[in-house]
C-alpha cells in the first residue's frame, strides 16, 4: 500500500512537470510576433563522429550572427541562436529539428552539416512549413526528392557532389593533360560513389578512359592490394572520392607502393587529420575540389580571417566560412522578405540572386541549389595551397 | 609475375598480425578450451599503450614494444583473474558469454576515456624502400616479418624447454593430472594468459606503426580474422595459427588482387564455415589428443 501512494504522488508530481512545461512552450508562441528577437534554430553535429564538422559551422555562424546584431540586428531586431546538438545521428537530427520548431518556435533551421543527417530533419521542416538550409549537405538529393521535385522548404548553400567530379574530370583531362584515370571508391559511402560517378560520365566524355575501377569499404586499413593492382595499369591520375580517414591511410600506402600518380579527390579531404594519417612526403601532388581556401588573398575573405582570428584565435577552416556565409545567406533573404515569417522567408531565399560570400557569389536555381564557384586546391608537402578558383 | 610477387609480399605483412593476434588465441584455447573474445581488444589497448609511450614518453620503436607487451601481459591476467577463472567450472557458453562481455567492456570502456576518434602513431621508424627488381618491400613489412617470426620462435622455446612450458603442456592435456604431479594449474593459466596478451601487445604496436592509425574499435575485426587463423591451424596447435594467419593474410590480399577487394571478408568466413564443417580439427591438428 505504501508502495503504491509512493507511485501515486510520483505520477502526480510528474503531471505536474509536464503540465508546466507545455505552458512554456506556449507562451513564447503567443510572443513570437510582438518579440524583439528573430529565433533561428542551429541543428548541428556537436558531439559524434562528424563533430568537427558541426563545430565549425556554429563557429562560422555565430561570429557573423554576432555581427549582424552589433550593427542593430535585422528589421530592428537582435536575432538570437537556439543551439541544440544531434549527436552526429540521423534519428537525432529529426528529433532535435521537431523541438526546434515547435518548442523554441524558430522562423528557420540552420543545419545539419552531412547529408545523411540533413535527409533526417528535411520531412520535420517540411511538415511544419519552415525554411531548412545546410551549407554542407553536398549529396544530390537534398533539396530534390526521388521523383525530381523540388523540396520547397529546403535549401543549401554548397554545391552537390555530381558538380564536383565534373570540375575534377576538367581538371584531370584538360590542366593535367590525362588520359588514363583510375577510380577508388568507397562502396559503402553515398558520397564516394555520386563523386566517382559524375567524374567518370564527364572523363570519357573528354576522350579519357577509366583504366580500373577498384572499391574497398569504411574503416579498412589496408589498401595495399587494390593498390598494387592500380599501379599495375599505370594510371596518369588517380580519382579518390572519400573521407578524410581512409584517403590519409590511402594515400600513404600508394606512395609506399611507388604509386605516384596525382591523387584527385574531393571536400571530404578537408581536414586536418589527413596530413597525420598519410604524412607530408605522401601529400604531394594530391588536388582536392572544396568550398574555399584560406589561401585565397581576396578582401572578403582576407577581412572574414582577420575577424575569425580575433574571436578564436585560429585560422578558419572552410566549413567556419561555409557557416558564416550560411548566416549572411539567411540575413540577406529575411531583410527580403520584411517579415520574420517561414514561408515568406522560403519566398525570398528561393529567389536569392548574386549574394556575395566568402566561398563565392551564390545565385539560387530553380531546384535549390547554388550556382557558385568551386575552388581547387593543391596540396604540397601536406600543406594546402589555394591552386584556382573555377566559375561554374 | 611481378606483381604476384608484390601481393605476395602485401599478404604476408597482413598474415603476420593475423598470426601474431591468432598465437595467443590458441594458446588460450589449448590449455582451458575458452575461446577468449577479448584477445583482439587486448591488441586494440597494446596498440593504444604503445601510442602513449611514443606520443607522450617520446619512446623509440623497441621500447615502446616492450612497455605495451609488459602492460598487456598484466591485463591479460588481470582479465583472467577477474573475469574467467570464477567461471572455470561453469558451462562453456557461460565462458563464452562472459568473453563477450569482457571484450565489450574493454571496448566501450577504451572509448570513454581515449574518445571513438581515430588516432595516429608518430613516425618511430621512418619509412624506407627497397627493389627487388620491380617488387617494392617496405621495411615495416620486413619488420613485422621479423617480429613475429621472432616472437613465434621465443614462444616455441618457451613451450618445449622450459618448466614453465612443460606445465603449459600438461596442464593443456590433462588438467587434472598436472594438478596431482604438482603443478599449480591457476599460475600456469596465467602464465598462458600473459604470454597470449603481450604477444597481443606486440601485434597492436607493429599494426600502430604499420598503419598509422588506431581506435577502440579497431581489435574487432583482426581479432575474428585471427580466431579464423586459429581454426585453420587446428585450434590449440602453436605452429598451425601461426600458418593459419599467413594463409588468411595471402588469400585476403590474392582475392583483393583478383578484383573482388569487396568479397575478402566473406571469403575469409567462408574458409571458417568450411573449415569446421570438413575439417574442424585444422589442418595441423591430427595429434591433438581428444579429451574424454
């Protein structure tokens, strides 16, 4: 009996809980309107195995979203920053994208940073009609869905992967002077695959041949194998979409082998973990396609370093620009639209044209995607040189 | 020719941590018949202790080889002390069941305090390569070659000239009986348990500086192939995991080389359903006297 009344008053005290707790969630509901602030939801990989890459976005916002409100905000607004951490996870992102939007009531979400978790919050913002935009979700289908329509609500700032094997089969045919390529992939990834397969549609549409097509998966560790049997056909280039944590190995095993040929890859080699795993003598004639280079000397992105430093104290990395170009893109497309409102805000990011950033000038097409130049770095002696900037 | 000849080379540098991680495997399961799951995250923690003292002790290549056998050989009997001997006269799937657990706890506890990140060796043996002819051998791979056969040697001492390994001996055939001769079954076990986890240790340090890279996870996989290893050489049998583990190594990298780099660990669990349904005592593993 005793046991009992203990359970009785803990449900009752629970009650209780729940029942402050919804009125919290609806009080600022009834604000929004009237409130002095713009709320702006950041869904982003805190803490998890793709950690870095959502710090670095937040970095990135947060420096301009501060700002942005130093200089008196937007439409006479300060914009406040509701922070929440998906854990790197997929079922996380669309929990987290459900609080944002209906608890915090945000007029937009910002994030996630990889494809695979943005695809998770994209049915959350869809359902509830507010705009979602990563500056990082690469993947081909993030803003259109299996049927070739265009999700209206989501958008990105970064260019798909099929454009980034295109600039590198350009890159391979026409400034390397190739005519053999082979391909490495890692079959167990989205990305890797998308990468290599636009690369080699646009390679042998240049007169190229792909001599070999070798695969292996995540986490193996070694690759001497495929290795030898690539070097065996003697490749001019060597096309090895993938993450920075296999290429680092990759490469370091290939150049042990004496396979020397150019290693040409893609954003995911951005890190700084890549020079640990393969070491600075395998980091020679490696060529990535990426969002931006610090290397860059134009007054955007010269002004953009000298602010990043002074608030952390480090150079910025491109997934710190990607994010701050992110909250410029938004800021741009709110003052727009005239109104903290979703679906106005959807309105005028849509029809965003010329916006100036960081990583280049973006104009929004009809599928949600930038047109933006791409930029192509040359690593030499495990340091990133800024090689040339392509317009699309 | 060539370039069977550089596969060959590939297969053995792998074949060698699978034999050195397969060693202890076998040893384990000759003298108390448990099939120790956690061998492989023993290799994971040496591969971690032995990033340590390079990293942050600045140790050379041997040293650092030393420390990680000396801490991996005081885990492995800790693990047996705690974990598997107040189970010694349970069923074996109780064994089993705890190895697994062991092998998780060891794991998971390893991400708490080191993070899933991956991590990267310093350069302790800068890289160097030979031709011979057209065939590229690295010196790591001479030096795993030569650790382990090395280590293999020292173990076979071990097991047929020394008390010790004569206890190892009896105790494995008849545990009983040792015990009435004199011989104290709980040390020898140990004894076992540290010569199987530092080899463990070693096999994790030469695959830090072989490789380069290391996490919590990485003891899974090496330490499945290596139990294959073992099966193949006729479990119980030192000289036959040690063959079991070059064997694995050279078909892994010869059906990687015939382009189904994609299939290699189907193929590897194959050879292990195939082996225990044709063969289940190994190819090495005739002699072994049947206990009753």
């Amino acid at each position: 009996m005793k046991r009992l009344s203990v359970v009785l008053a803990m449900v009752l005290i629970l009650s209780l809980f729940t029942g402050c707790s919804s009125q919290q969630a609806a009080a600022p509901a009834q604000s929004t309107d009237g409130a002095d602030t713009v709320k702006v939801g950041l869904n982003y990989e805190l803490s998890g195995n793709v950690a870095t890459y959502g710090q670095s976005l937040t970095e990135g916002i947060e420096l301009a979203m501060e700002e942005i409100n130093n200089n008196g905000g937007l439409l006479g607004k300060q914009v406040e920053l509701v922070k929440a951490d998906n854990k790197s996870d997929n079922a996380e992102a669309a929990n987290v994208a459900t609080k944002l939007i209906t608890r915090d009531k945000v007029v937009t979400i910002l994030g996630p940073a990889t494809s695979g978790n943005t695809k998770g919050a994209i049915p959350v913002a869809m359902q509830h009609k507010v705009p979602l935009i990563s500056a990082s979700a690469t993947a081909d289908d993030v803003t259109v869905d299996s049927n070739g329509n265009v999700r209206e609500f989501i958008f990105k700032t970064c260019f798909s992967d099929s454009f980034q094997g295109v600039i590198m089969a350009n890159f391979a045919g026409q400034d390397l002077g190739a005519k053999k390529a082979a391909i490495l992939i890692d079959t167990t990834s989205d990305y890797s695959k998308g990468l290599a397969t636009s690369f080699k549609d646009k390679f042998e549409n240049l007169g190229g041949t792909i001599v070999t097509q070798q695969a292996y998966q995540t986490k193996d560790k070694d690759f001497r194998a495929v290795l030898t049997n690539i070097k065996s056909v003697n490749p001019d280039v060597l096309y090895l979409p993938g993450y920075y944590e296999e290429v680092g190995l990759i490469a370091k095993q290939a150049r042990e082998l004496g396979l020397n040929a150019p290693i040409l890859g893609g954003d995911g080699y951005d890190s700084p973990k890549l020079l640990e795993l393969a070491g600075k003598e395998a980091l020679n004639h490696v060529y990535f396609t990426n969002h931006y280079s610090s290397m860059d000397d134009s007054p955007e992105v010269v002004k953009f370093k000298e602010a990043f430093n002074k608030k952390y104290g480090k150079d910025p990395d491109a997934f710190n620009a990607l994010g701050y170009d992110l909250a410029y893109f938004f800021a741009d497309a709110l003052v727009r639209a005239g109104e903290a409102d979703p679906v106005k805000i959807k309105d005028a990011l849509a029809t965003t044209k010329n916006f100036k950033g960081i990583t280049g000038t973006l104009t929004v097409d009809e599928n949600h995607n930038p047109i933006k130049a791409i930029t192509i770095i040359e690593m030499k002696d495990g340091v990133q040189t800024f090689l040339k900037k392509q317009e699309p | 020719m060539e370039q069977v000849l550089q596969q060959l080379v590939n297969g053995i540098s792998l074949g060698s941590i699978y034999a050195l991680i397969a060693l202890g495997y076998t040893m384990v399961y000759g003298i108390i018949n448990l099939i120790n799951f956690a061998h492989g995250d023993i290799y994971m923690i040496g591969a971690y202790v032995g990033f340590a003292a390079t990293t942050f002790f600045g140790l050379g290549f041997i040293p650092a080889l030393i420390v990680s056998m000396i801490i991996t050989a005081v885990l492995g009997v800790v693990v047996e002390k705690v974990a598997y001997k107040p189970i010694r006269k349970s069923t074996r799937i109780a064994a089993l069941i705890t190895a697994i657990s062991v092998s998780l706890f060891l794991e998971y506890g390893m991400m708490y305090f080191v993070k899933a990140e991956t991590r990267t060796f310093p350069e302790v043996l800068p890289s160097k390569n030979f031709r011979l002819g057209n065939v590229i051998l690295n010196n790591k791979d001479v030096y795993i070659v030569i650790v382990t056969v090395v280590m293999m040697l020292i173990l076979q001492y071990i097991i047929h000239k020394t008390k010790i390994g004569m206890a190892m001996r009896a105790a494995s055939m008849d545990s009983e009986a040792a015990q009435l001769m004199g011989i104290s079954v709980d040390n020898t076990i140990s004894v076992t348990f540290a010569l199987g986890s530092c080899l463990a240790g070693v096999a994790g340090v030469l695959v830090g500086v072989y490789y380069n890279s290391i996490d919590p996870l990485m003891g899974m996989m090496p330490g499945i192939k290596a139990f294959i290893a073992a099966v193949i050489g006729g479990i119980g049998v030192i000289p036959g995991a040690m063959f079991g583990g070059y064997l694995l190594g050279i078909t892994e990298t010869m059906v990687s080389a015939a382009g189904y780099s994609l299939y290699k660990d189907a193929v590897a669990f194959a050879i292990l359903i195939l082996m225990l349904l044709i063969k289940p005592k190994g190819l090495f593993g005739k002699n072994v006297r049947e206990k009753v």
